[in-house]
C-alpha cells in the first residue's frame, strides 16, 4: 500500500468523523436522551476495505452494464453481506429486471 493510499484512507475516516459530528439528526437524538436522563457515549467502528480493480475487473464490468445493467460479483456478494438474497441468483448473472430483493 502506497503512502498515498494511506494517506487517502485517512481522509475517509476524518471525512466520516466529521459527517458524524456535524450531523443535527444524530445531536438531536441525543440531545433527546440526555432530556430523558442518560448520558451518551457514541463509539463507531468503520472497517475500511479495498480491492484492487484489475483492467480485466473494469471491462467487464463495463460490458456487463452496457449490455443491460447486470449485478457483478462484488454488487452479489455486498448484497448477501447485507443479508439479502435476489431472486434469480441461480448462475450468478443477474439483470435489472430481476433486482427485487428480499430481506433474509
């Protein structure tokens, strides 16, 4: 990992911290808390992941899209983090039109 990247990686947990910090719904549910007698400790945890896009991974993801707008294996495989299953997964290709998701 360069130290560019890094340095990258970085910025994106400060710029999440900040979106935190600064957001009025979040201080207003807190705010709502403290009315109702408790103090607020808010821990977050971010993972961060990467994967390297090889120029093979970009075209044929391109391909896939311009030739109906296909799930590829990472949309599949964030989806099941997510618990979500879609309906005809059975090959692994998926269209549009076959995108309705349902909450495992």
């Amino acid at each position: 990992m360069t130290s560019r990247l890094r340095e990258l990686i970085q910025q994106l947990g400060e710029a999440i911290h900040e979106s935190v910090i600064e957001s009025e719904q979040i201080a207003g549910v807190v705010q709502d808390i403290r009315k109702h007698g408790f103090d607020v400790l808010l821990m977050l945890e971010a993972t961060i992941g990467l994967n390297e896009v090889s120029k093979e991974t970009e075209e044929a993801d391109a391909a896939a899209e311009a030739a109906g707008g296909t799930f590829t294996k990472n949309d599949v495989n964030f989806l099941r983090s997510l618990r979500i299953s879609i309906e005809g997964e059975d090959n692994g290709e998926l269209t549009q039109g076959e995108d309705e998701t349902q909450a495992g």
